[in-house]
C-alpha cells in the first residue's frame, strides 16, 4: 500500500459518545478498511501541537503506513471509532481531554488497537493510570528518537496483523462451524426433499422423455436447493414463482420446451443470491443502501455465470441474466427493453415481482395477493411485458386450483384409507370436514362417496402424491 497521510479536522466537542459525523478527507479511508474490524496498517495520532504531528508523519511514512491525524482529543476518539487503527499515538497533554481519557476511550470503542503514550515528562503515578485505565501498550518520551518510534510502531502494527489475521481466522472458523452444524441439522431433512424433488421431477417431464430429462431435471433441482440450505424463505420463494411461471408460460401458448425452460429458469434465478448477506437480501429495495443495493443487483449476472460452458442450459442462462429488465428499458443489468428482452425472462419478471410483492421484499410492507396483482396490472406498457401482465389473473387463478407437484387431486371413488389430506376439505354443506395434514378414514370415503352420489358428480379431494414418514400417504 502507499503510504497516506489523512488530516481531518472537525468542532464537534460535545461528548465521547458524539455521532459519527462526515470529515473531510475522509472517502479514500472508508473505501480502504471496514468499520467493524482492525485496520493493521492505519497509524492514528493525536496532538495539539501540529508540528509534532508532522515530524511523527514524516517518520512514520517511511514505513509504508497510512497515517491519520488529529490535532483534538474528542476528534481523535472519533476517528479511532471510525477507522479501527492498529495505533493510536497520543500526546499525554491534551486540552478538554488528557491524553489517558482518550486511551480510556479508545479502548472501548477499539479494544484491539495497540495505544501509546507521548509526553514530555513522566512519573510513576502517571504511568500506572496509562496502563490501568489506558491499557497503553508502550509510553515514549520526548524529544523521541526516531528509530525507537519506527521501531516500536513497527512492532505494534506486527501486533496489529496479527490480530487482524487472529480474528478473521476466528470468523472463518466459526462460520464453518455454523455451517456445519446447520448441514447436519437438516441433512436428514435434506435427503427426504431431494427424494420428492427427484419424484416430482418424473412427473412434469414429457412421457417420451421421462428418463433422460427425469435425471436433469432432479440435478437442476438439487442445485437450487442450495438456494434453501442459505435461507429456507429463498428457496420457497423460488419454487413458487417457478410454478406460476409455468402457468403463465401456459397461457402464453409457449412450447413444452420453452414451458419446461421457464419454469427450471424460475428454480435457479435466485441461485446468484447465495453469497448475499441477510440484509441485501431481506431488507426491502428501496430502503437499501447503495453497497447493499449494487451487491443484490449483481445476483443476476452472478447466476448467469454458474451455467457458463453448460449448452444445455444456456437459454435458461440467459433468461436469468435478464429477469430483472425492464419493458421501458430502466432495468438492469443491460437495460435491454421491449421484445429484445428474452420471453422466458419477462415471464419470470412478473411472477417474481408478484410473489416478492407479498413477502413485502420490494415494498416497506407486504402487500396482500389483491393489492399485489393491482400494482402488476397497473404496471403494464412499463415494467412489465402487455402480453404476459394480460395473462397473468388467469395464470394466477389456475395456479390456486391445480395441484401442485407434491399432491393429486382425486374424487372419492379414488380416496384411500391412510391417504394424508395436503388441504383442507370443505365438503358441499361449507363446513371443514378434514383439515390438511390429517389422515383419511373408512368413515370420510363413505361419506364422501354419499354425497357424490347425490350430487351426481365427484368431489375434489387434494392428497400428498408420496409417502410420507408419519403423516402422508402411499400412492
């Protein structure tokens, strides 16, 4: 790194615990180290007298170091809270506040910081308040001697390494532990889904294709749970705006394969979040800040990348680099806009844009599934393709009806013993008469059958299509 001289200046000289406040040459520092962590090669020091702050810069940019100044006490504390410096060097005569009140400080808001005192006198009762209320790790005395100040900055920033290396260590390490123990928390669980995924697989592809595209399927699908092991809410997210992708591409009159390519696009178009932190991911878009919002905004390319070389899925590829575009053109990450903007792609904007929409991700509350689809239909001829927005209420409403790909719907005539409800029936009088995750009895058929009887026609009836340990049923 080059050496950087910082000199900042401010008035504010109301308390310790004032707010951070924006100073003056301050951007190049706050690009350069993070706030929650020691900055190893940054030097800190503080004293009323500007020429000794130069003489200490001087010497100390021969080291290659960054170094900050201040010429006051409460404006030092700041900027130690700020930048996290390896060192802080303080004059132990300071008006406002003495040089120990600012160690004292220091080691609070940076414990880890390596503190020295600089004075023109010393006694012993001075020393041991240093080291008692300060933690002041060495105590020079003017006039200084320049190789014993390069010297025990040098040492001290060797500390200052080694504690940054210490920590971010210690971070990794317990990262990998959490991680861990997460994975064999649910591995178990794990399994048991990737098991109905590979069922459910089976039964979306074409019959004619059933083998081949049964395994591709079934690997696609392994792969976007990763997407639920970094947060279950993204991966039933995922799956959802798959699904009702599928049915809007339906109701387009796509091809089965553009059909099948959508809805596996809508399984993977979040795959690029999986590095996210919670916060890019969660907090609602418009209450984002700018590093936040550029870090969510990569996810797409980021997704489109995994694929790269793979000519199998290079057009899903393509639909998730551009399921962010826009009609008018604002989207991004091409800003691409009309019909340029790939089929599969607009599809997938309006179908992830409905279901975020409820999750309150795109909006500082959730919204309900009425007011969700008003803001979509209001948004046609700009966000969102006219074509796909005009299908949209009936895709949604043939996506509540159908049975989802864990489930069958079956009339009584077809209800078994020990089969598990996946919802809840209401039978044709309007009340609940088995609620969902409950078992079928001898008793519901007969009485099923009954009134199916009467009526002249079958009941529908929603049952898991698997078995299920415990609670659902064979086939």
């Amino acid at each position: 790194m080059t050496p950087t001289d910082v000199t900042e200046s401010s008035n504010e000289h109301e308390c310790l615990t004032i707010p951070e406040i924006t100073l003056a040459g301050e951007v190049e520092s706050d690009t350069l180290y993070r706030n929650d962590d020691i900055s190893p090669d940054v030097v800190l020091l503080i004293d009323d007298d500007p020429d000794v702050l130069t003489a200490l810069r001087k010497e100390l940019r021969k080291l290659n170091l960054t170094v900050l100044t201040s010429l006051e006490s409460r404006e030092g504390v700041t900027l130690a809270k700020r930048h996290k410096p390896g060192v802080v060097i303080c004059d132990i005569k300071m008006p406002e506040l003495s040089g120990i009140d600012v160690m004292e400080a220091i080691n609070q808001v940076s414990p880890d910081t390596s503190r020295v005192v600089l004075t023109g006198f010393s006694d012993l009762d001075t020393v041991i308040s240093s080291i008692n209320r300060g933690h002041v790790k060495r105590y020079l005395c003017k006039p200084l001697d320049a190789e014993i100040l390069r010297l025990t900055v040098s040492e001290l920033v060797g500390i200052a390494r080694l504690k940054f290396e210490r920590n971010k260590t210690a971070r990794e390490l317990n990262n990998k532990a959490i991680e861990l123990e997460m994975l064999n928390d649910t591995l178990e669980h794990c399994i048991g889904e990737r098991i109905r995924e590979l069922e459910q697989a089976r039964l979306f592809l074409d019959v004619s294709h059933r083998e081949k595209r049964a395994q591709y399927l079934s690997a696609v699908k392994v792969f976007s749970g990763l997407t639920e092991l970094r947060s279950p809410q993204l991966g039933a997210h995922s799956k959802r705006v798959a699904e009702l992708a599928r049915f809007i591409a339906i109701e387009l009159n796509c091809d089965p394969d553009l059909v099948y390519e959508v809805y596996i696009a809508g399984l993977l178009h979040d795959v690029g979040k999986i590095g996210l932190t919670d916060q890019a991911l969660f907090t609602p878009v418009g209450n984002l800040t700018t590093e936040f919002r550029a870090q969510l905004m990569s996810h797409s390319i980021k997704g489109q990348m995994l694929f790269d070389g793979l000519s199998d899925m290079e057009p899903i590829s393509i639909m998730i680099r551009h399921h962010h575009e826009r009609f008018d053109g604002d989207g991004y990450p091409d800003g691409i806009f009309g019909e340029v903007i790939p089929l599969g792609s607009r599809i997938l904007a309006v179908a992830e844009d409905f279901d975020e929409l409820k999750l309150g991700w795109l909006t500082p509350q959730k919204l309900s599934e009425q007011d969700a689809l008003s803001l979509i239909m209001k948004s046609g001829d700009s966000r969102y393709d006219p074509k796909v927005v005009a299908v949209f209420p009936t895709a949604l409403e043939k996506l509540r009806a159908a049975p989802r790909l864990e489930e069958k719907l079956v009339s009584g005539s077809e209800l078994r013993v020990g089969q598990t409800l996946s919802r809840d029936f209401v039978g044709p009088d309007g009340y609940l008469w088995l609620s969902k995750e409950k078992l079928v009895s001898k008793h519901l058929i007969d009485h099923i059958k009954e009134h199916e009887n009467v009526m002249g026609k079958p009941l529908k009836i929603y049952v898991y299509r698997l078995k299920r340990t415990g609670k659902q049923t064979t086939k």
